[in-house]
C-alpha cells in the first residue's frame, strides 16, 4: 500500500513537471499576495532576476532600470524576485523591500513576492530556468525570447553591458532573426509551399552585388523523384555511411527542397553569391523554416559520373558551375547556438 502511494506521488510529480514545459504555465504572486500567470507576459522578451536589497550588486538595480526604461516600449519585461538566500541579504518584508527598491532606485518594473530558488522550497519557475545548475548568488539573470526560450543565464559579475547588447538584439525583429537561425539538419517530411520558395528567391536576389553584376544562377529544386534518385546513387557509394545514419533521409541534411546557387566556372561570384544565400537564409528562417548550407554535396555531385543527370536537370548555362545548395525545409530539430569567436574583431579607435 505504502509502495503504491509513493509510486502515485511520484507518478503525480512526474505529471506535474512534465505539463510545465513552457514558461508560461508557471504562476508566481506578485507583492499583495495575488497570483500572476506568467502567460499574461506572451510576446514579451523577459529579463528575470533574483534580487537582493543589501548585497554588493545592489546597485545593478540602476542598471536593471535603466534598461528598462530604454526597452520596455519595444516589449521589454523585467520580472524582479526578491530572495534571501544568499547571505540573508534580502531581509524585511515585500513591502519593506519594494519601498526600498523604489526610494532609492526608482524601479518600474514588476517587483514580485520574495521566493526560494535554490533548495527543495525552490520556486518551480526557477527548478525550470536554472535546469540543474544552482543560482550561485543574488542577481543571476536569465533572458527569456519573445517565444518563452531560454537565451541565456549571466552571472552576478556579467557585464550589465552585455545584458544591454543581448536586449538591444532580441527586442529588435531583424537582429534577433539573425541571431536565432541555425543550421538545420533535420526537417520533416513536408515540402516547402512553392509560393513560400519564391519570397525567399525575392529576398535573395536583393541581395546586394558588386556593379550589380549578379554574377549567379539560382535553381529551386521542388521536384522530389530528383532528390530521391540522385540519392540513390550516393546511398550506393557510401552505403556504409548511410547504414550508420538511422534517420537518413536524403544526401542533402534529409531537406524536401534545395536552392542550388552556381557562379562563373572561371572564378568569381562567390562573394555575390554568398551575400544572396545568406539573405534567403535569413528570410526562411523568419518564416519559420530551416536551412542548412553545404559544399559537401556539391563537391560529391561535381565529381561523380554517375550523379551528372541531377545537374543536367538544372539546366545550368554554360560558363557556370554548382558553387553551394541551400537545404530548406521545416525544421524537425532546434539545435543549440554553435560558439562564435569573438577575440577575432578589433575594433579601431
Ligand atoms: C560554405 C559552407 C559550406 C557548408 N557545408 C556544409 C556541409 O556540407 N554539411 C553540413 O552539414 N553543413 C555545412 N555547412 C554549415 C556549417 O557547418 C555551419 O554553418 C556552421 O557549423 C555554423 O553553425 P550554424 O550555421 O548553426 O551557426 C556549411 C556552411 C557554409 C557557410
């Protein structure tokens, strides 16, 4: 009997924090004790915050509010959680604190009841944010994208600029478009609307190019036998390859459809062309789609006999050669941000 109720609560927990995979099924209560959905902030890019009133990042709450004035008209929320578990350095009462927070720094952002975020009294919003790793002091930040993401989580001693810079980006459609498109490698078997295809053509060819040459030819594979036969013939020269890959579908990423951008054979173009495929991969991704640019097939097709009726297909001018393939579909993954190499930009003064 006893077995069986811990097996039920267990059962119940399980339930319970697998229902709450989105942010915004959690509630917290705000200052008078009433509860708040966190759904009511949909749409919103969040800035989260457990906070202190006697610690020495105290002062970040200029910083905070300073942000906030300067972004919350572009969809900026910060949502403030007083805790006293870091060196009991958030003492006194919600209304104690909040009379503090606004007579020295003047806050507008919403102040909440104070919770637990680290423990087995943890606030189950901050079990999700934290995802294992424990909130190391007072003023550990997490950004939250308008769809309920996790974008990042600062350290204390993180540069309040570097929040600044990540707000600047996200509350900004263009620039946090760029920052979310990643390279796809697997999409569902579901082929790109044609009409979608031809907006990112559109999107492509404004690309700009030197004199406005545009020294490219775009080919737009919507033709499924093509993709499937040719790969037939590369699943035959690499079938041990393939065999490895449970979840293959197709040579180019396992994509329904392929944009295929060539140069002059001479030389050339290259740098026109790069410039059209990222501007058809910036417009997919804002349309919800995935992309993923490879050479390697390209290499393969160029080089192998047997594959030379998928570029007779093309119909490809003389004087010009297959340079990259976009693979574009509906993505069926969300792969992490892959590192970039900040150290290689200088900037002189
Ligand atoms: C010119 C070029 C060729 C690429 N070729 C391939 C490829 O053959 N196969 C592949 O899976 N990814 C390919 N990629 C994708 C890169 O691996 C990817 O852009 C890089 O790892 C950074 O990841 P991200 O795009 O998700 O930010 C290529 C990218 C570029 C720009």
């Amino acid at each position: 009997m006893k077995k069986l109720m811990i097996f039920s609560l267990l059962a119940f927990v399980c339930v319970l924090t697998a229902s709450a995979q989105s942010i915004y099924d959690f509630k917290v209560k705000d200052g008078a004790g009433q509860e708040v959905s966190l759904s009511d902030y949909k749409g919103k890019l969040l800035l989260i915050v457990n906070t202190a009133t006697r610690c020495g990042f105290t002062p970040q709450y200029k910083d905070l509010e300073a942000i906030y004035e300067k972004y919350h008209g572009e969809g900026l929320e910060i949502l403030d959680f007083p805790c006293n578990q870091f060196g009991q350095q958030a003492p006194g009462s919600f209304q104690e604190i909040h009379q503090f927070c606004t007579a020295n720094y003047d806050i507008h952002f919403p102040q909440f009841d104070k919770i637990e975020v680290n423990g087995d009294n943890a606030h189950p919003l901050y079990v999700w944010l934290k995802g294992g790793e424990d909130i190391k002091w007072n003023f550990t930040k997490f950004l939250i994208s308008r769809d309920g993401k996790i974008l990042r989580r600062y350290e204390p001693r993180d540069k309040m600029s570097d929040v600044e810079a990540d707000v600047q980006i996200e509350v900004n459609p263009v620039l946090s478009n760029i920052m979310a498109r990643r390279s796809v490698r697997k999409y569902i078997d579901k082929p790109v609307e044609h009409e979608k295809l031809e907006v990112i053509v559109r999107a492509g060819i404004n690309a700009p190019s030197g004199m406005n040459r545009q020294p490219w030819i775009v080919r737009v594979v919507e033709d499924q036998k093509l993709i499937a036969d040719v790969t037939e013939v590369y699943k035959k020269a690499n079938a041990e390859q393939v065999s490895r890959d449970k979840d293959f579908k197709n040579m180019f990423r396992n994509a329904p459809n392929l944009i295929c951008v060539c140069t002059p054979s001479n030389g050339g173009g290259e740098l026109d062309a790069g410039l059209l495929g990222e501007n058809m991969m910036l417009a997919a991704q804002a349309m919800g789609l995935g992309t993923c640019c490879l050479g390697g097939p390209v290499r393969w097709l160029n080089s192998t006999a047997d594959a030379k009726f998928f570029l007779d297909r093309l119909d490809i001018p003389e004087g010009y050669k297959l340079n990259y393939i976009l693979a574009i579909g509906y993505p069926d993954e969300q792969p992490e941000a892959k590192p970039r190499d900040a150290s290689k930009v200088k900037y002189i003064k």
